[in-house]
C-alpha cells in the first residue's frame, strides 16, 4: 500500500511540474523578443497599403493649386461654361473601421492591465512616426499598474505583433496595420526613400513603385493576414 501511495503521489507530482513547466512556456517574458534597427512590420504595411491607394481628383483649396477656365459670351456676358483643373493627389482609402477590423482578433481577449499599457501607447505615438518611447516610470505613474505587470503587457503587446522592441530598453515600434497616428501614405512614401533609396518615390508614384517593389522581390507579393474567414467577405473589402 505504501509502495502505491508513494508511486501515486510521485506520478502526481511529476503531472505538476509538466503542467507548471507547460504554463510557463506559454508566456513569454519582454526578453524574448528581439531588438530591431526598423520596424519589422514595416514592409508589411507597404504591401496592405499598395491594395488600398487611389488616384483621387481633387480641387486645390489654394488659388496656386486649381486654375478654372471660363467660357463667356461676349455679347450677353452670359456664362457658357468652365473648366477646372484639378491636382492629382494620393489617398488612403482604407478607413478607421477596416485598421479596426484587422486588428479586432490581435487586441481580442486581452487583460484590463494590457488594455491600459496600450492606451499609454497611444498617448505617445506622434503623427506620421512609428517609432516611440517608453518609459516604466511614466508608465507607472498613469496606470497605477506595478512593474511587473507592465513588462507582462508589453509583451503581450509583442508576441500579438501590436509594438516591436527598437534598439534599446526605452525604443519600440507600432505596427501601422493596427494603429497608426497620421497618414500612412506620406508614412510609407518616406520609409522607401529612406531604407530603399533605389525605390525612390513620391506620393504620385508610390502604387507603381511598390508594384514593381514586389515584382523584383523586395516586397512579398501578397500579405498573409488570416482573419478567420474569406477575406473578400468582410464588411470593409
């Protein structure tokens, strides 16, 4: 009998430890995340992007930036007609409900504690940038969270690839596909300048310049994004 309560408590105890051993591999720490000189989600977001662009026609506000040509009948001063030119401008035309729409499954079944990192995040991201800095103290003194907790968060944060770690502690990236503060065009246009000068571009030309980005492999030819369902289903296709 004390043969078997001894194997029965030791076969228990071994149970235990794979349990706790399993519960510990599934959450990851900040430190195994790796540190990135860009952002890793960058050419990700050049590719969502060159689906959603279009050549709008708009009229400049400025007197430099539309020019109208009339036609009036001399004899009557009557009007006939005109004409406007129009600049051509870029545009996004993804909008807030689709950003939502793609990360809704990343920020899904999240802690109330990670919720309140996140919001800290917004809060510094800066227009047009997708870097930021973070600071533990700061981040202390708004959510009242322990330090401890917030480091959970921000790697919560990394493994749903909502924020990448930058060069240093304090250095982190946001993943533009989720949120982004500004506009992502000019976003986008500046990154290929910047980190793909053979690329360079301007707004005007920036769908043909990531078409042909793709065509000679320096982009992936398509995102792979599984939401769950067929992509051309969804509300905001």
């Amino acid at each position: 009998m004390r043969i078997i309560v001894t194997l029965h408590v030791i076969l228990s105890i071994k149970i235990d430890i794979k349990n706790a051993t399993m519960k510990v591999e599934k959450e990851k720490t900040l430190a195994d995340f790796s540190m990135n000189r860009e952002n890793p989600f960058a050419k990700q977001t050049i590719v969502q992007m060159g689906n959603y662009l279009a050549t709008h026609q708009v009229v400049g506000k400025n007197d430099d930036e539309r020019s109208v040509l009339q036609a009036v009948d001399e004899k009557t001063g009557e009007l006939l007609g005109q004409t406007v030119f129009m600049r051509t401008k870029m545009v996004d035309t993804e909008t807030f409900a689709k950003v939502y729409q793609m990360g809704f499954q990343a920020f899904a079944d999240m802690k109330p504690s990670v919720m309140k990192v996140f919001r800290f995040i917004i809060s510094q991201l800066r227009p047009d940038n997708d870097k930021f800095n973070l600071y533990i103290e700061d981040i202390i003194e708004d959510t009242k969270l322990h330090k401890a907790t917030i480091y959970r968060a921000l790697a919560v944060l990394c493994d749903r690839e909502i924020i990448a770690r930058g060069r240093s502690e304090y250095d982190y990236f946001i993943n533009p596909m989720y949120v982004f503060n500004g506009n992502r065009v000019t976003f986008i246009t500046n990154w290929i300048n910047a980190n793909a000068p053979d690329y360079k571009t301007s707004q005007k030309t920036l769908k043909g310049t990531i078409q042909l980005m793709q065509q000679q492999g320096y982009l992936p030819k398509q995102l792979e994004l599984d939401f769950g369902e067929d992509p051309d289903e969804l509300p905001f296709k």
